[in-house]
C-alpha cells in the first residue's frame, strides 16, 4: 500500500522504426601481468581523436560507452531550452537508426514522447532531472528519474526505471518503446546499471510502495530481489556479478558479497567497473602509501598493479571483457589518459593520436591536476571515451578510436 500519494509520470508510447544493433563480446579475458610497464614504442597501437560536441551549453562529460559504440554522459542547455540557462541534460550519441552520430537530448525526447513533461519552473514542481546509468547492447537505458513533489518540504520522488528503443522484429512490425518503473524511492538514488541479459541493478534507500531497502537486482520476470545488503552499484556484468567503490565490494553470485582489497587499504582504492570475466578494473593505494595506482583484479582475487613509469601515480577508470584497463596517470609530463594491455603494456594514447589538437595537447602537458581528465571508458574494441576541463566552468568530451 503506498504510504503518499505519488505524482504520476505519464507513460505513451511512440512508434520510433530503427533495428536494433546486435551483442557482441570478446570471447577471452586478459591475463595477469604483475606491473606493467612503460609501453612498447612503434608497436603499440595509434588512435584517431574527435569531439563528441556538446548539447549547446559550456560543460560536457562522458558515461559510458558499450560494445555497440553507443555513448552516453550529460551536457548543459543554453538558456529557452531549460531554465536556469546552462542546466545539465542525459545526452545520447548512438551509432545506429536515424539519430547515428548525433547528440541527441535524452531527457527532452522522453518530454517529446509525452512520457514526462516540463519542468514547472514557476512553482518548481514535476520532473527536474534525468540521469542515464548504462545503456547495454540492445539499446536499452537504465535511468533515474528526479520529481519535485514540493518544494516547500523539500519532498522528493526518485523513479528507477528502464526505457526499452522501438524496434522492428522478424515480421517487419514495429514494436513501440517503452518506459518500466522498477523502483520509486523518497531518498535520492545515485546510481543504475544494466547489462545484456536485461537485468538491472541498482539500490532502494527508500521504496514508497513497501519500504524494502537494499541493494537488488531485477528483471522484468522476477521483479526486486534484494540481495541481503546495501551498497552502490556500480557495475554488473552478463552473469550478475556486481562492484561498487563505496567500500570496495563485489558480489559474485553463489558466492555472496565480499570485500575486493584487504581491510587495512590506502583511503584512495576505488572498484570500478567489473567485466564478463569477473576481473576488475579500478585503483589501488597501498596502506600507509601516498602513492595510487591503476589495478586490474583478477577473478582469483589477486591484485596486478599497472604501474606507471618512474612508478608515478595512476588511477584506473574502466575495464573491457579483453582485460585492458583505461585510467589517467602522470605520463610524459602531464596527467594523461592510458590504456593497459598484456600485449602492449602502458599506452599513453594522446602520444599514439596524432591529430590531437593543439589546445588539448597545450592544456594537458605540464599539468599536474589529476581531475581535469577524466570519466574514461573502453569497449571492447578499443574505444575510449572521456572528458577534459577545458576551463574554470566548461568541459569538452572526446573518443579515441584505435586505428586498424
């Protein structure tokens, strides 16, 4: 029985007409090497650098990016798009249908579907923000959804739910999207993730329908299944397996919920993404160290630090099913982005990009900010995405697409 009264967020349909992009998946993990190493000159691997653009406004930043080549992350709007000006917006760039290659304003088309509606900034009610989490192979977008239900009490409603593209099934017929509510939450709800057996992921503080709480998973069959604790999640793979870095966890199913690092780690570890393997990719600070490191951990639970040259600082964003870290770490005189594989070791990317602008090779190098790059992922074909600063309140994204 529900405990409020909640504000109905419509749900029409739209009869879109793109197929959708097929799964696909490396068929290996990576293997353990204890360290890495510095690079391998001329036969590493070279990259093409581009824009990703922006939805109008100063400030742009990556998510995520899966196997299909779809990219995902949020960008502000100029002012008479939303109010105040410049406020931040879930975009999309797919790489299939009708919208490839273009940014396209995720919050705005579920407004343009009828699904939500317009932000009332007069009285500050109704939905103020979308947040994408993951978007898998199929086109599938596990989202937040934030609803101003008073302002004056500073009452809240946050939807988590999954929003299924319009496709086109073996008949020729279009099968319209949809938009499923999986959990609707009075406290706030960070994260979402999704993987490509449809299951969603993500962590109920507050459910307004039954007051269960906890970290779940949930599947259209199924629906909640609570999983006897309460973490963030942030990464799940095809088999379930789950990590986060708020407490550096995993879950592995049939073997429950552990602890990723020992007990006595370097406040600066973080576990960020898991892939199809059950490896890790994240950063490691020994205890009593200053000093961080990109790591990769393996299924085993052994830890492989990737460590940089001269053994400078790194911090590892991403993993792909090949086992290749992506992180930013001190190379070359700057803090740059690199790619870890067995074969290859360290790759500092914008050395092996050879149209890499001037302006970002000019704001990179020399710069010992840690955080002016960064929100970095890879797929399994090499792709890397990411964001720089490009000033006190602008940011610009960018993809680096490996070069056959």
């Amino acid at each position: 029985m529900l405990r409020r009264c909640l504000s109905p967020i419509l749900t029409l349909t739209l009869s879109l007409s793109f197929a959708l992009t097929p799964m696909a998946f490396a068929q290996k993990g990576g293997k353990g090497d204890k360290g890495g190493n510095g690079g391998k000159g001329d036969s590493q691997p070279t990259f093409t650098f581009t824009w990703l653009g922006t939805l109008g406004g100063p400030f742009t930043s990556t998510s995520g990016i899966n196997e299909s080549g779809d990219v995902w992350g949020s960008s502000t709007v100029p002012s008479g798009v939303s109010e105040p000006a410049f406020a931040s917006r879930p975009f999309i760039i797919w790489s299939t249908g009708p919208d490839a290659g273009q940014m396209v304003d995720f919050q705005q088309q579920l407004i343009d579907e009828g699904r939500i509606g317009e932000f009332d900034w007069e009285n500050l009610v109704g939905v103020y923000q979308v947040e994408i989490g993951e978007i898998n192979n199929s086109g599938g977008v596990a989202c937040i959804i934030e609803e101003i239900i008073d302002p004056q009490s500073g009452e809240y409603l946050f939807y988590t739910c999954l929003y299924t593209p319009a496709s086109v099934d073996d008949q020729g017929n279009v099968v319209a999207s949809s938009l499923q509510y999986i959990d609707i939450s009075s406290s706030r709800i960070d994260r979402v993730v999704l993987n490509d057996a449809g299951v969603v992921a993500s962590d109920s503080n507050d459910n307004v329908v039954d007051g269960s709480t906890g970290t779940y998973q949930w599947t259209p069959e199924s629906g909640r299944n609570y999983l006897g604790f309460w973490k963030e999640t942030w990464s799940i793979n095809l088999n379930g397996a789950m990590c986060g870095p708020y407490g550096n966890w995993k879950y592995i199913p049939g073997d429950g919920y552990s602890q990723v690092f020992p007990s006595d780690v370097g406040w600066d570890s973080s576990v960020r993404e898991i892939n199809d393997f059950n490896q890790i990719g994240g950063t490691y600070q020994r205890s009593n160290t200053s000093y961080k490191n990109a790591c990769r951990v393996e299924a085993d639970g052994s830890i492989n630090v990737i460590k940089m040259p001269k053994n400078r600082a790194s911090v590892g964003w991403a993993i792909n099913n090949n086992g290749d870290v992506v992180g930013s770490g001190s190379l070359n005189g700057g803090w740059r982005p690199f790619v870890y594989t067995d074969n290859d070791g360290v790759i500092d990317v914008f050395s092996r990009t050879s149209n890499l602008p001037q302006e970002l090779a000019t704001l990179i190098d020399g710069n010992g900010i840690s955080d002016r790059i960064g929100y970095f992922d890879i797929n399994d074909s090499g792709v890397v995405i990411g964001r720089v600063l490009s000033g006190p309140n602008s940011a610009e994204a960018f993809l680096l697409a490996p070069n056959e």
